[in-house]
C-alpha cells in the first residue's frame, strides 16, 4: 500500500485523470476475457452432446431467437460466435496492453525533467560534496527505471489482477471443488516462489544500482581526464579499475532474470499435470468422455488464458520489488 501511495502521489500526481481511464479499460478487460473464455464451453458442449441445445434454458433460447431448423447450424453459428468473441478479446487485450505501456513510459520525460528542476534547485555547495555521476544516473537512468520498469510493472500488476479475477471466478462457477484446488495450487506456487526469493532480488536490486553507480563515476572521471591518460598511456589501467563495476552490474541482472524465471516452468509443469491427472480421474471413475472434454477443454482455454497473465503479474511484482531501492532514491527525491 506504501509504495501504491507513493506513487499515486508522486510519480503520477498530475495524471490521475489519465490513471483512472487506463484503470477503467483494464477493469473491462477483464470483462472481456472472461467473455472470450465462456462462449469455447457452450461450443464445445454442443459438440459432444448437440441434444442440450433443447433442454439447457439459455442454448434453448438462443436456438428459438436464431429460428434454427437443425442442430448443426445452430452449432455452426455458436461456433461463429467464440470465434468472433475470441478474436476481440486479443484484439481488445492488445489495445489495453499498448495503453499500460503508453501511459507508464511516458513518465519517463516528466520525471528526468523534474529530477533535473529539483537537483538545479540545490544550493551550490551540494553540487561540492556530491559526484556529478550519481546525479546523472538519477536524472537519467534512475528516472527510466522508475517509469519503464518500476510503474509499468506496477500497472501490469493491476491490470492483469482484473483478468485474473475473472478468470479465477469463470473456474469457480464452472466447478467450485476443482477451481479451488487450481486456484490455490497455482497460486499457492506462485506465491510461494516470490516470497522465497523477493529478498534476494531486492538485495541483487540494490548492488546492481550500486555497480551502476560506480559504473557511471568512472566512465565520467575517465572520459574527463582523457588528456592525461593519453599522455601517461594508462588506458589498460582504467579499464581495468572500471570492468570490476560493469561485471558486477552484469551478474546482477543475470542473477536476477534467472530467478525470476524459475516460477515459470514449475507453474507451466504442474498445471499440464492437473489438467491430465484431472482427465485421468474421470477416465478412472468411468464418467462418460462426452461430460468431461467439454470441461477440460475449458480449463484448458482458461490455462491458456490464466497462466500468461498469472506469470506476468508475478514478474511484475518481482520487477518492482528488484527496482524497490531505486524507486525509493526517487520517491525520497520527489517528495
């Protein structure tokens, strides 16, 4: 909630109108993916059993709205239907990515600019007992990370949390005992995950910003005492003082995706798991094929649909919590 306040505050205070509008339309995305999920499991339904186009209530009325004269055209035209819904929803998802991304990223210009107003704001002597690396890489690198990473992976977060509790009902309703085992498995792992290496990443986080730091006084006190070091010859030496930096920044980051990434194929393995020892359950126990594909065939299109935002809303919160430190340097600055 602290950082969520910090950045409706700080980060975001003159555009809340514009928040509001992409929260809205991330809100009915969600709408919309459970729309495009719902209309597969009448069609593939109908498939396996054509006869409930007669008894079940709502298929009953559509067929009597649509005034068809058999079922294969009826089935025909529900098909349609999915399909038609399934394509806007991508569509749809699409267009609500691309405004998440838009409205993040364009902070990246108002926050350098606000960085550099607020540091030329400062009284000389700050300038005197501070590098002027550290306050380039704040005003520069420091106020990219906070717009494209720390607030682009906060919205992601938000917005796929609406798809995700869409979808997290549509499971719920179709069967309650089985959507609450899938909803607490999968969750329950992915939680798991992140709290296992969320201090990691933080810790990896802060001496990544740390080498980048010292990254930047170097490159900056070399390139400025370029004329001495040509007349002494000791290029190989600064290079050598400066690649203990860059190799440590380097590890970080590959520490960090690394760890961010083991979720992933843990998730993917165990939800194709349940999804088959699911179907081999019912095979076991005898239940009739044409009651049970209809079924799976949902959690599968719903799996296709859950597991990417499940494991982008993950990584989002682990990109925040890897950058945490830098946002912090930048809130304390703002404030």
């Amino acid at each position: 909630m602290k950082l969520t306040s910090q950045i409706v505050r700080l980060v975001i205070k003159g555009s809340r109108r514009r928040f509001a509008v992409v929260m809205l339309v991330a809100l009915f995305g969600g709408l919309v993916e459970l729309a495009g999920v719902t209309t597969i499991f009448p069609f593939l339904s109908l498939l396996a059993r054509p006869e409930i186009s007669h008894s079940q209530p709502l298929l009953r009325r559509l067929y009597e709205l649509g005034r068809f004269t058999n079922d294969r055209s009826f089935i025909f035209w529900i098909g349609v239907a999915a399909i038609f819904f399934f394509t806007f929803a991508n569509i749809y998802v699409f267009f609500k990515n691309a405004l998440v991304m838009r409205f993040a990223i364009s902070h990246t210009g108002s926050l350098a600019t606000r960085l550099l107003r607020l540091y030329l704001r400062k009284p000389y002597a700050y300038f005197v007992e501070n590098h002027s690396a550290k306050i380039a890489k704040d005003i520069l690198v420091q106020s990219d990370m906070v717009a494209n990473t720390v607030l682009l992976s906060w919205m992601t977060a938000l917005s796929e949390s609406c798809t995700l509790a869409a979808l997290v009902l549509l499971v719920l309703w179709v069967d309650p005992a089985t959507g609450l085992c899938i909803v607490l498995g999968l969750g329950g792992i992915v939680a798991a995950a992140y709290f296992t290496i969320r201090r990691k990443i933080y810790d990896l986080g802060q001496l990544s910003d740390e080498a980048n730091s010292r990254r930047f006084e170097y490159c900056l006190e070399t390139l400025g005492a370029v004329k001495e070091i040509k007349a002494t010859q000791s290029e190989e030496y600064f290079c050598r003082a400066f690649e203990p930096h860059a190799r440590s920044m380097a590890a970080a980051y590959a520490r960090t995706n690394v760890l961010q990434a083991m979720p992933t194929y843990f998730v993917q393995f165990v939800a194709a798991s349940f999804i088959i020892g699911l179907g081999l359950f019912h095979i076991r126990r005898g239940t009739d094929l044409a009651q049970i594909l209809p079924l799976l065939s949902l959690y599968v299109v719903a799996g296709y649909r859950l597991l990417p935002s499940l494991m982008k809303f993950a990584g989002a919160i682990s990109q925040v919590h890897q950058h945490r430190a830098v946002f912090d340097n930048v809130a304390s600055l703002l404030a």
